[in-house]
C-alpha cells in the first residue's frame, strides 16, 4: 500500500508541475522555498486534500472540502489550488495522518478516534456521553479550551485547523439483529472506531468489540463477519451501508466530532499571508459542514432513510446504556484521559 500511494503521489505531483508550467508546489507540499515567503512571489501552490468517505452533496466531509477549495482559491486569486480526494482514494484515515505527518498530503478530515492512535490531545472526543448534545459540542468546538488541545497537535506535525461537530453517532446492524433497547446488544459483534474507551464502551454494553479499519465495513457485514457498526446519519446514507444494514437504531450514545487536520510541515512552507487564508477558510468551512449537516440530519435524511427502506428504530430514553456504562466505571476509569480542562468545561457549560 505504502509503494502504491508513493507512485500516486509522484504521478499528482507530475501532474501538478506540468500543469502550472513549472511553478506549481506538487503532490501534498507546495512549491517549496522558506517559511513566510511572499505571498506575491508569482508560484502557484497545488494542494492535495483526501478523506474516506465516498463524495456525496449531503456528507459533511464533501460539503467542507468544497466550502474549503472554494474559498482559499478565491481569497488567494487562485495560488493555492486544492485538489481533493474523496472515497479512500490514497488509502486509510490512519495512512492519511501518516501522509500529513510525511508532508506526502497537505489536509484531510477524520473521526476525531483516528487522531488517538498518534496523541491524546483530544481522545476526550472518543468518550461516549461526555457532552449533553450536539449544542454544547459546537459551543466547546469554539472554546480556548478546544483551542489549546488543538494546538498540542503541533507537536506530532500537524496543525489543528479545528474539531467540527458532526451529530449523533448512532448504531446500525444487519437485517436480523435490530437494536431496540440495551438487552439486543448483548453478543453483537460492532465494529468500533479505534481507540480504547470505545473498545471498552461497546463491551460494556454487552456486545463485542471489533475494530476495523472503515474500508473494510461494508464487505464485512455483508459476510456477516460483523453484525454492525455505529455512524452518522449523513455517512450512513452516503457510504450506503443501509444495502447490508438496514437497521438504523437512534440511539445517540456519542457526539461525534471530526477532526480537520493539516501538514505542518507544508503549512510552514506557505507564504505567511496564505496560511493566515488556509486557517480563516478551515475555520469558515467547519460551520457551513455543521450547519448543512444539521439541516440535513433533521430534514432531507429522513425522507432518504425512507426512501431506502431503512428500519429506523427511535429510543427515546438513552438512560439505560449510559448507567451501563457508569456502572462499568467508565468515566471513573477514563478522567485522566478526558482530562480536568475538559470535564470542568463539560461541568460549567
């Protein structure tokens, strides 16, 4: 896999120089030169942006990277140009921090789970029932709490461009093993994202822990080597995971967040002026993807959720699943983790 994205990204960045005469930047990186450079130094910068999610108008990785593109090539009279991947098309979430650590990839965006397997620095997102919903999660995303974990990023080399409230994680599962209440998960094999309080979260809920790596979940409900997986609505629907999991339980055990994460290697190999641009249009394009994702999640998703035939099960009352995982010493177990900053903010908001 390794080899095959270094040939991709040697043939973008071929591409790249060719198409700007030799004064474009290539592959993840720009065109070179020193950090701060002027901003009127003539060189176009070609940027390569990639997320997991196949491209669909209603996802909110879709409708960020285009709000994103859209506005750094306008307020930068198009020197810097993003070309965006979509679908897994250079490889995993995890490969794609790699690639941003390498400066081989200049953005991606990510489950904010996928950043813990490099830094602690916000693993508080992974923790199930941390926040009440999803209004406190976009009132902490703009906090200076939020704002000096981000930071704590730099020092893997990548930068922060901002955490993103993404809605309700909620479970699906195959055509059989409709989730209706807390007892129905017992022996499910779900597929969980990657990071030890999920793992444990789900077993202690009864069901059995399976970290996958994203690319693989679809085939693998298909062949029943699990039995679901939990997601949002707007990636439910986009990935057509309702073609192997029909059912679609709301049972919003965790805000999901995405992390919109930049090189640091490349940014710091931008004209000043650019980066400044590349930051204030991150920021920008993080509230258009929340806010679109939320009109979609309330709206058009439901009639689409129809419309696919998918088994929408509604619990009402949550309650239960987090004292499970209160009497399970979850959160005891995790508040180093999750850290003081956070619960404190959590506590007085």
């Amino acid at each position: 896999m390794k080899k095959f994205l270094s040939m991709v990204l040697a043939a973008l960045m071929l591409t790249a120089s060719l198409s700007a005469c030799g004064e474009s930047g290539g592959s993840g990186g720009s065109s070179g030169g020193d950090s701060g450079a002027p901003a009127d130094d003539g060189k176009v910068y070609t940027l390569q942006a990639a997320y997991t999610v196949a491209e669909d108008p209603n996802s909110q990785h879709t409708i960020k990277f285009n709000t994103f593109k859209e506005l750094v090539e306008e307020k930068t009279d198009g020197h810097v140009i993003i070309e965006v991947h979509p679908g897994g098309e250079l490889g995993s979430e995890q490969e794609y921090i790699e690639m941003l650590q390498n400066g081989e990839l200049a953005f991606t965006n990510v489950a904010s789970s996928i950043v813990s397997g490099f830094t602690d620095a916000i693993t508080f997102a992974d923790c199930p029932f941390l926040f009440r919903d999803q209004a406190q999660v976009i009132e902490f995303v703009h906090s200076d709490v939020c704002a000096a974990r981000l930071a704590q990023l730099e020092d893997i080399g990548l930068i922060g461009l901002g955490l993103s409230s993404v809605g309700d994680r909620n479970f699906l599962t195959v055509a059989n093993k409709p989730i209706t209440c807390l007892a129905d998960m017992k022996g499910l094999k779900l597929r969980t994202m990657q990071t030890a309080i999920q793992v444990e979260a789900v077993g202690l809920l009864g069901a059995q822990a399976t970290p996958l790596s994203y690319n693989e979940c679809y085939q693998s409900m298909q062949t029943n080597v699990i039995d679901g997986m939990e997601n949002e609505v707007d990636t439910y629907l986009a990935m057509r995971f309702y073609e192997v999991a029909p059912n679609y339980t709301k049972a919003g055990w965790l805000q999901l967040m995405h992390a919109f994460l930049a090189s640091k290697e490349i940014m710091e190999g931008l004209p000043e002026e650019y980066q400044q641009i590349i930051l204030e249009a991150a920021a920008e394009a993080n509230d258009v993807s929340t806010e679109k994702g939320m009109e979609y999640a309330k709206g058009a998703a439901a009639d689409k959720l129809a419309e696919v035939g998918a088994n929408v099960i509604e619990i009402a009352d949550n309650s239960e699943f987090k004292q499970a995982l209160i009497d399970g010493g979850l959160f005891e177990k995790y508040n180093d983790l999750i850290g003081q900053d956070v619960i404190d903010w959590v506590d007085q908001h």
